[in-house]
C-alpha cells in the first residue's frame, strides 16, 4: 500500500507538516507496512512559506523590513532546500499591518516586499515564488523596485516618493541602480484572479476600497494605473493593460510582468510543480488532501483541487479531509474528488474544533477509520 498525502493546512489549527505526521499514523494503525509519502502543499496563499519551507528542509529568513507606511517591523520568508526563496507579500506590504484609520492608498508603497527580495538575491536565491494575496497596496510594485534600485522620475528629472501617489507622474525610469544580481533571476508570481491592470475589473476598481479607499480614490487610483501603463509600453515596451492578473495585488502583478519578467499562475500549479507531486504520486494506492474548510469555492484553484486534478489524470483515487465540508462540497466530485469527510467527530464549538490537540486526534482516528472501511472493501472484492 503506497499513500501519498498532499495536504493544505487547517489554517490556525494544524500545518501542512503536523496533518501529514497524523494522516500518516492512522494509515499505519490498519496498514502497517504501508509507504506513506508526505508532500506538504499549500495554494500560494497563507502558509505557503511554511509549507514549502519545511517541506522541502530548507530556512526560514528573519530580517527588518519597511511596511506600507515605511515603518521599520520584522518579517520573514523562506528559502527551500533547492535554494527557491518563497515570499509572501503580505509579511512587508499587507493589509493585517494597517490599522484601518492608517489604510491610505495614495502613501502606501510595496517597498518591504521588495526588501524581502533584495535579501534573498543578496543570499545567491535566483529562482523566487512570490505569493502576491492580501496587499494594503496600490503603487503596481513601484515601492517594490525602488528597493530593488529603480528610481522613478517626473517630468521635471526629480525623483519621486513612495506609494500610489507617483504612478501618474511616473516620466522616466532609471534602472541603473538595479542590484547586483536582479537581471538573472526568475519569479514564478501566485496569482489567483485574472484582473486586468485597470478598468472597470482591474486594480482599482474591485480591490481598493476594501483597502480605504472611497469612490473619488478609485476613479484616482484607476487613472493613476492607466497613465502608468502608458508610461511602462512607452520605457518597458511591455503592454500590461489586459494582462490577467495584472491587476492583483494593486497592479503588483503587472509591476512584476513589466519589471522582472515575472509568469503569473496559478498559485497550486507553481506549488505542486516545485514540490514534484507528480512524481511523488506515481504509483500510488491512494492520494489524501485536503484543507480546513471543503465547498464550493474548492474548485477555484484551491490546493484539494490542484491535487485531485494530477492525480486523476493518473487514475489515481484521492480522498480529501476538512475541519468542515459545506453542503456545497458536493460539485469537487466532478472535478477529481473521488470523496471527503469532515474530521469533526461530534458537536464542538469552533474554538475547540481548531484546539491542535482535539483537532489532531480527529483527524489521525478518521483517517484510521476511512482505512478500515479501505481495508474491508480490499477483503470484499478482492
């Protein structure tokens, strides 16, 4: 019996790494011998650095960052055993950093995420996955390459400041300043939506008010990115404009398309690429994913997607596990999921569900129990 678990974390209660060890040990309790391979994944959202960190026995960076307000604070990403760094915007440039008095679109600058990669290209990193969610930002990454050594002029020659206020006098770009180092590296950018950089579905129009903005700010913000677009095909001669994707994270998208020749995916399909599931699956009795809460949403690009979608296409069965499966769930069946079950045994608040210790002893005797069921259906039509 080979099982294979590629399994997102139960965010707040249990990682990547911990749901693998106790899937593990229920296996074990019904098949003894069996091999039981642990990939941990996640779907280039939170915990992604810590997934692919300790998965692949690689170090966590600790280093001072600025956050969107130029306040120095601590923040840390990843460098796998493959020397990948792994970074998620959101520890130097994200929303949780602000208070929501402090959220101001037109200071706010993407120059700690920028920090974060300099760091890394300073430590010989050259390959980078970037998860881009939860930006308090809208600069299109100019903060982010003003770290880097870029600086941005006006029409006038003068150098310009941080934040969404300067992509509308943004004139010329001078890259000469560029790191040591930046021209040769490779960003893989998790990225889940396929925005356009402005418009009526880009940047400023369906991310920015829940960061502070209000309706005279967007209308802005929007122009602002419009004129910045122009700008960038005129000195870049790269068109961004109806680019998906260009517009997440406050148009940090298009700024890694237009600057570093970053490839926006999708966030699964880079993960379980550098994680090699398709080879770690080859083989394999059965794949188990999962992640804290399975519904309809699953689908979009979610990790217990990305997994049953390879493993189906090796005739693969996967069974998935959740802290709560909504009556939804039911459309992942379509898409590769051969069947789940929620890990909760009986009435518990969610305070208690997400306990590590309640959770964990859930979830290591319901996978005991679904192999038991396995093991007699192996006796019964054997």
């Amino acid at each position: 019996m080979k099982v294979v678990v590629a399994i997102d974390s139960f965010k707040g209660s249990l990682s990547s790494l911990e749901l693998g060890l106790l899937i593990e040990k229920g296996v074990k309790k019904v098949y003894k011998n069996a091999e039981v391979k642990k990939v941990p994944i996640a779907d280039g959202g939170e915990g992604t650095v810590e997934a692919l960190v300790e998965g692949t026995n690689g170090k966590f960076v600790d280093i001072k960052v600025h956050d969107p307000l130029m306040r120095v604070i601590d923040a840390r990403y990843g460098i796998m055993g493959n020397n990948v760094a792994v970074i998620e915007m959101a520890e130097a440039s994200g929303l949780p950093l602000l208070k929501p008095e402090e959220r101001d679109l037109r200071k706010a600058t993407t120059y700690g995420t920028g920090e974060l990669i300099k760091d890394a290209v300073e430590k010989g990193c050259r390959e980078f996955i970037i998860g881009i969610g939860g930006s308090a930002t809208n600069d299109a990454g100019l903060g982010m390459m003003q770290a880097l050594g870029y600086k941005f002029m006006d029409k006038d020659g003068e150098v310009l400041g941080y934040g969404g206020e300067i992509m509308e006098k943004v004139a010329e770009i001078d890259s000469r300043g560029a790191i040591e180092g930046l021209d040769k590296c490779k960003f893989n950018i998790a990225c889940d939506v396929d925005n356009p950089f402005y418009g009526p579905r880009g940047a400023a129009h369906v991310y920015s008010r829940q960061k502070g903005a209000d309706d005279e700010m967007v209308e802005y913000l929007d122009s602002s990115l419009q004129k910045l677009a122009l700008t960038l095909k005129e000195k870049t001669c790269k068109d961004i404009a109806e680019i998906p994707g260009a517009g997440a994270a406050g148009g940090l998208g298009g700024g890694f398309v237009a600057f570093l020749d970053g490839e926006l995916k999708p966030g699964i399909d880079i993960i379980l690429q550098e994680v090699g599931l398709a080879e770690s699956i080859e083989g394999a009795d059965f794949v188990i994913t999962g992640e804290g809460k399975i519904d309809f949403q699953s689908i979009m690009g979610k990790a217990p997607m990305g997994v049953s979608k390879l493993s189906r296409e090796k005739g693969i069965p996967v069974i998935a596990i959740a802290g709560c499966v909504a009556d939804d769930a039911g459309a992942m069946h379509d898409h590769g999921l051969d069947a789940f079950f929620s890990t909760i045994n009986y009435p518990v608040s969610l305070e208690d569900a997400m306990d590590k210790e309640r959770a964990g002893i859930f979830v290591e005797k319901n996978i005991e129990e679904i192999f038991r069921l396995v093991k007699i259906c192996e006796k019964k039509f054997s």
